[in-house]
C-alpha cells in the first residue's frame, strides 16, 4: 500500500529502542532512560496510527504488505502485512506500552534499564505477531514474546514469582509446540509456510482435527480458556504492574487472534464438528470464574478471574457462528458477523478495562505494599479522585452501558441467540457475576469507615497517575458510545472470513 515499510519499523524501532535503553544503563536517577523510553513508544504509536489512516476498509485483502526471502531453501519468508483483525491490536498495542511505561516512571527502583527495555522489546515481538503472514516468522515472535515476560515476571515479581514463571512458561511452551508440529506437517502436505496459502489448503477431516487440536493447546492456554487457566491468576498476582497490564491487555489477545488467523480459516470442517466443545468451555470460563472470582480475597486474582471470564465472550463470539448458521429457526444466518465483530470488540475492550483495573491495583500496592482486599476500607475518604476513576472503570468491567465493556459482550449475547437461547442465558449472567464481584470489591476497598492509620494517610493520585487514568477512561468511553470506527475496519475481513469457513474444504 506504502513504499514505507511501515510495519517493520514498527517492529524494529521498540526493539532497536529497547536495545538503546538496555545499553544506556541505569545512571544517576535513571530520568534518561525512561524518556528515552517515553519517546521510543510515543514514536511508535504516532506511526501505528499511519495504520489506521491509511487503511482501505473496503476490502479483505492483506494492507502494507512487506516480503523478502527469509530463508528460501524452506521458503520461508520476511513476510508483514495487515487487514482489518490485526491492525486495531497492532495499535492497542502501541497505546497501551506508552502507558506502562509512564506508570512504571517512579515506581521502578531496581534496574529500570532492564525493565523499560523488557518492555519495549516486548512491543516489538507483539506487533510481529499480529503482523506475521509467514507461519514460521509468526511462530518465531510468538516464542519470542514469552522470554521478556519471563523476566519481567522473574526478577521484577513478588515472592512466589519463581513457581509462577516457570508455571507460565511451561504452560505456553508446551502448547506452542503442538501449534509447530502442526505448522510443520502443512508445510509438507502445500509446500508453503504463507499462511494465506494455509487458508487454501485442502485437508481431509481427520487431518483438520488433528491440526485444530494441536492449534486449541496453542491458543486455549494464551487466552487462556478453561480448564489451561490455571496459570494466568498465579502470573498476574506475582507480575509487577506494567507486566499485568501487558499480559491482560496484548498476551491475551493473540490467543484469541490465533482462532481468527489459523484455527477458523484453515480448519473450517474441524472447527464445526467441534465448535461445541468450545462453546462448552466458553461458557464454563464465562459461568464458573465468575463465581470463583467472587470469592478471592486478593484484588489481583480477582481481576486475573474477571479476565477469563470475559475472554470466554470471545471465544465464544467466534465459534458460535457456526450453530447460527445451523438454527433452522434463523434461516438467513443472521448474527454470524455480529458474533464475530463483538469479539473483536470485546478484545480491545478487555485491553483498555483491564489494563485500567491493573493499574488502579498498582496504584493502591505502590502505597500500601499489599493487594488483600481486608487491608482496605474507605480509600474514598483519602482519595477521592482515585476513588472515582475505580468506580467508573469496575462499572465497565461489570459491563455498564455506554462503556466499551457493554457493546461486545451485548453483541456476542445478541448473536448467541440466534444459535441457541440458553448459550445468550448463559453468556447474559456474567453481566450479574460481573457486577457482583467487582462492585463486591469496590464496596469493601473504596466504601464504609476509613479500615487503619495507613488508609487515613493516603495521597490522592498524582498528576502522573491522573493522565493514565484520563487516558483510559476516555478510550473506554469512546469505545462504549462510538465503536463504529472499529467496526467498520474489520467489517471487510469480518465478511471475508465468514465466507471462507462457511463452505466445506472436504
């Protein structure tokens, strides 16, 4: 689309920038590294926006592609591009490590070099997953991304933060492997690692739940569905902040991003003989972690639940589809492309609500070095304003309308009743659990007699923490009361991809 080759530099300048910061190291007060920093990532989202601005909404096609041989004896290629799935992750991406970058400003003593470069490094992996075309190149910045969180975990994470790394790691190592194998037999069986020729193969059934298993231990333990949950609360808990807000608002997604990009356009037949397994765990992440959210007493894990419990809207958007087209009470198939759009919607939100919900937790440890929710109790008598935004962004996380929380779970609820009435009952009590367990919170952490000296002595947020938490909040409300923009961009390659799974590859 561009003689620029704008996605590899928005690859490679974070990387290069994380690089620069690694090597300035940390001295004196280490106020150079973190502009430098700041810079490296608001010149990354300025140019992410080039992404928006110059996309083509009209059509399905791959935008700003870039190729060049990689390693031509395998015909594996440098190979970029982006259409209407990709490039809105590409750009939360790009917001959301301005963000952490800014919250970890004067909260990060030890090393800062380090972790700001963990970061920024990080950015680049991200965005090189959402714009991969070449399997192999995909599958390099997907096991790529997994070692700065590693560290980040490992040496900036709390006491447990050794149990819960090589937890993570073994958990999406293991998966990832069987998405290789996968990838590597297709190879074989086409020639070719593109994965829009992947989208064209032909594959018997058996071949296609073979590779559609081997991508559900890829994707189900990024998104993480249940039951491969188990290690997303443990990581979130021990996780500084900026690495919680990472891993909730950008890890998360690719799980859900790899169902779109592999799972549904190269294992159609597959995909719809077991989309009820699925929708089973999509609803049992959506029923179950609800409840079992309601009972934590850590405000951390609580909201690690919260996570699942709404990814579970996404998965489930995108394999309902399938049951809508088969309800012989809905013979024009109504609703497959809101199911699909409001888990692309529901994905961004997530970004953007749970990052907040992190970050407000970040605030409240950074003063009073614990995140159990019996410390707390009256926090809006010391802090106001704080206490506003928290409210707001749990109102959002609990689904409010007018808040970007509401419009994807509403549309993938809409859409579940066109396939199956209890599906939309079931998916519609998260909006209950929801609001139980966060307002739950909210009412013993912000509510009632100041709980000990240390609440009565809080400091309202600083201007620092204020322009995230505007920051945010905007975004959310934009979302919630205008997603037009976002959803027109990916109508085009919403449609494309219901036409392609819709028909049969046997």
């Amino acid at each position: 689309m561009s003689d620029l080759p704008l996605l590899s530099i928005l690859v490679w300048l974070p990387i290069l920038g994380g690089i620069a910061v690694l090597l300035a190291g940390d001295k004196g007060d280490a106020s150079g590294v973190r502009v430098m920093s700041l810079v490296f990532t608001i010149a990354t989202f300025l140019l992410s926006l080039g992404l928006y601005t110059g996309f083509d909404a009209s059509t399905a096609d791959m935008q700003f592609v870039e190729r060049h041989a990689w390693i031509p004896v395998f015909d594996i290629y440098y190979h970029f591009g982006v259409d209407g799935f990709s490039m809105p992750l590409i750009i939360l991406t790009t917001f959301t490590t301005i963000l952490v970058v800014i919250a970890g400003w004067e909260v990060i003593k030890k090393k800062p070099s380090q972790y700001l470069a963990a970061f920024l490094i990080m950015e680049g992996l991200m965005i090189g997953v959402f714009a991969a075309l070449d399997a192999i190149f995909f599958y390099v910045f997907w096991e790529a991304m997994l070692v700065p969180m590693f560290i980040l975990i490992g040496i900036w994470g709390g006491e447990r933060r050794v149990y819960a790394t090589i937890k993570f790691f073994i958990y999406t190592f293991i998966g990832s492997v069987f998405m290789l194998v996968a990838l590597i037999y297709m190879y074989f069986q086409g020639g070719s690692f593109a994965i829009l020729d992947m989208h064209e193969m032909s594959l018997s059934m058996n071949e296609q739940i073979l590779i559609f298993l081997a991508f559900l231990a890829a994707f189900a333990v990024k998104v993480p569905m249940w039951p491969v949950h188990t290690w997303l609360p443990d990581a979130h808990v021990e996780a500084p902040t900026g690495g919680s807000v990472i891993l909730a608002a950008i890890m998360l997604k690719i799980g859900g991003y790899g169902f779109i990009r592999f799972s549904l356009p190269i294992t159609p037949d597959a995909a719809h003989a077991l989309d009820w397994l699925i929708i089973l765990m999509s609803l049992v992440a959506v029923v179950y972690i609800g409840f079992v959210a309601l009972v934590q007493r850590d405000m951390k894990k609580l909201v690690a639940y919260s996570s699942i419990a709404h990814m579970g809207f996404v998965t489930l958007g995108l394999f309902v589809v399938f049951q809508i087209w088969e309800n012989p009470a809905n013979a024009t198939g109504n609703g497959a492309a809101l199911a699909v759009e409001g888990a692309m919607i529901q994905m961004i939100s997530h970004g953007f609500i749970s990052g907040a919900m992190f970050l407000m937790i970040g605030v409240l440890y950074d003063r009073m070095h614990t995140r159990e929710i019996s410390a707390y109790g009256g926090v809006v008598h010391s802090m106001p304003v704080f206490a506003a935004f928290s409210v707001f962004f749990a109102m959002a996380n609990a689904g409010l309308p007018g808040t970007s929380g509401f419009v994807g779970e509403f549309m993938v609820i809409i859409a579940s009743f066109h396939a199956n009435f209890w599906y939309a009952f079931l998916a519609a009590l998260t909006l209950i659990l929801g609001a139980a367990y966060t307002l739950w919170m909210v009412k013993r952490v912000f509510y009632g007699e100041v709980a000990n000296d240390n609440v009565a002595a809080l400091k309202d947020i600083n201007a620092r923490e204020l322009v995230i938490m505007t920051t945010l909040a905007v975004a959310v409300l934009a979302l919630g009361l205008w997603p037009a923009p976002v959803i027109d961009v990916m109508h085009a390659s919403v449609e494309n991809l219901l036409q392609h799974i819709q028909f049969s590859k046997l």
